[in-house]
C-alpha cells in the first residue's frame, strides 16, 4: 500500500462526520420522543400505561397468520431483489455474471445490514472485483443507479395512489401538508429525470467532466428502457407489500383500504430511506399518516426488525457458499502456502 493510501486509509472520521452523527441520532432521539408521546397520550385516554396500551395492542394480534404471510413475502423480497440486482450487474459489469451466482452474496449482504447497510452493498462490489476484476467505482456506480430507480418507483406508485385516492391523501394531511408537498415532490422528479438522462447521453452540457467519472459508468451506459425495467423488476415487491402491509395491520386490528396502503405505504418507505438509524423516519410518518391509531409506530419497529432478522436468518443459509465465492481461492492459496512451508 503506498503512503498517500496509508494516509488515507488511516485518517480520523473529520468534525463534519462526528456532527452528522450527532444530528442523526439526534433527529431519531426525537423521533422516538414524539412516537412515544403520542402513544401515552392514547394511553392515557384508555386510562392505561404505555406499556399496558402495547402489551393489549400487540396481545389482539393474530400472530399465527401475521408469519403466515410475512415469511413469504420476505423470501419474494430477496428472490426480486436478487433478480433486480443481477440484471443491474449484468448490463454494466459482468455480462457473464449468472443469478445463481449472486443470491448467496446478495443474501449474505442482509448479514452485514444488520450492522450497517453501506456495509452490506461492499459485499457485492468484492465478489466482483474478485471473480470479475470489476472495479469498485463502477460496482458503486450501478449500486447507486439501483438506489435512484427504487426512488423513482416509490415516487411513481405514490403518484398512481394519490391519483386514484386523493380523499385518503387528503385525510392524511392533517399533520402534514402532504397536498402540497407531494405533487411538488411528484413534479421535481417528473422534470429532473429527462434531464438526467439527456445529461448522461451527452445531450445536456456535452462539455461537463463530471459524468466521465468512474462512479457514474452505470448511469452513462444505461438507456431509457433500463430505466423502466429496472422499476418494472422492482415493482413485484412493493405491490406485494402493499397487500402484505394491508393484511397485516388488519390482523393487528388496524383498518386500512388497499387503495390506502398504494397512496401511503410508497411514502413509508421514502422515510425509511432516510439516513437515520432505526428507520426512524418511516416510524414518525406511521404515525402521522395513521393519528388514529398512534400505536402503529410500534407496528412498524415489529415490522421492520422481523423483516432485517428474517432475511439475515436467509443469508445465513446461504453464507457458506457465499464465503467460497468471496475467499475460496485466498482460502486455498493459504493452505498451499501453509503446506510449503512444511
């Protein structure tokens, strides 16, 4: 390693990282806090503790049905997720690259989310660069367009929700003006992505240097119909995750309509993206889009924690085969090496 990357790889997180963490533990601090309130509030008009209002809460559940349907929705998740992943992977840096080769490390990365989810998308930047001699920037880069297209499905079936159920958008924007906000938000991204486009063609600004950078291969290389079938292959997840959403809260005596959960749950999962530990976004907005029903803040941690153990439980099945593909030839190196020396 040479001494600027020694420097490098050495070198203390600066103040502006402390300070980010520092408000993003903050802001989820709060969260909780104004979760928690509100909860004790509806506590309180029951005549019973928090802890009383959560134990009769979750204690009405149909627990038996609610795995019934979240253990599959969860394997669907990681097969379409996979799926999504692999064809990503294959457009832009390994063309040979086969499915069956990229569910152990994609399910062994739901290991390394537990900690960190930067972590677990360095999973499948090594195995490429190991089997594929693919470098790390251009792994990063279709990763990055991954994240941007998830974005814009999210955006794009809340639109279609809030399209055919604005009276459920509108009964939500009693703490938010969600109205407002939305079709603002809906309208950005219907502008900007054309533009993003034309951009990465070289159509906008052909002289810019910034779009020849490593990091941004993907999104160079990629053409219009990528776009659309990247949200097209993702799109199995969030609408079997609407029903499941729908379904379960029902069996935890919350009532919400199908159309609801289309218009609400993309927005969910919007907060959920947000950089603060514990998903602390997405727990706030349950309780904001669901004021009735305060309790679903704690829904949704059950929701949440349930989904990241279950598919850590899958990438546990599938890391040994995971650990031959990311280390078997180190591994037998060494042992080769070992025996020489004998």
């Amino acid at each position: 390693m040479s001494e600027a990357a020694e420097s490098t790889a050495s070198r203390p997180p600066s103040g502006w990282s402390y300070l980010f963490r520092g408000l993003t533990w903050l802001l989820t601090f709060g969260c909780f806090y104004l979760v928690y309130t509100r909860i004790a509030a509806a506590a309180a008009r029951d005549g019973l503790s928090v802890w009383n209002y959560l134990v009769e809460f979750f204690s009405e559940a149909n627990w038996y049905a609610w795995l019934a349907i979240m253990v599959p929705y969860s394997l669907l998740f990681f097969v379409v997720d996979a799926h999504v992943t692999w064809r990503v992977v294959r457009w832009f840096n390994a063309p040979t690259l086969k499915l069956v080769d990229v569910l152990p490390i994609r399910a062994s990365a739901y290991i390394l989310s537990l900690v960190n989810e930067q972590v677990g998308k360095g999973a499948m930047t090594l195995y490429l660069l190991r089997r594929h001699r693919v470098a790390g920037w251009e792994t990063l880069s279709s990763m990055l367009l991954l994240g941007l297209m998830e974005i814009y499905q999210l955006l794009l079936f809340s639109a279609v929700g809030m399209f055919f159920y604005a009276d459920v958008v509108h009964a939500a924007s009693t703490q938010l003006p969600l109205e407002t906000i939305l079709p603002a938000v809906f309208l950005g991204a219907l502008v900007y992505l054309p533009l993003h486009v034309l951009y990465f063609r070289g159509h906008v600004l052909p002289g810019s240097k910034l779009r020849d950078r490593p990091i941004l291969r993907a999104f160079r290389e990629a053409r219009p119909i990528h776009y659309l079938l990247i949200v097209l292959f993702k799109a199995p997840n969030l609408l079997v995750g609407v029903v499941v959403y729908t379904a379960a809260l029902a069996l935890f005596n919350v009532p919400v309509q199908l159309g609801s959960m289309l218009a609400l749950l993309p927005l969910i999962f919007l907060a959920a993206a947000l950089p603060l530990p514990f998903h602390a976004g997405a727990l706030v907005l349950w309780t904001v889009l669901f004021p009735n029903y305060p309790e679903v803040g704690a829904f949704s941690m059950v929701m949440h924690t349930f989904f990241v153990l279950i598919n850590a439980a899958i990438g546990v099945l599938f890391l040994p085969r995971a650990n031959r593909e990311l280390f078997g030839n180190e591994s037998r190196t060494a042992a080769v090496r070992s025996h020489d020396e004998h």
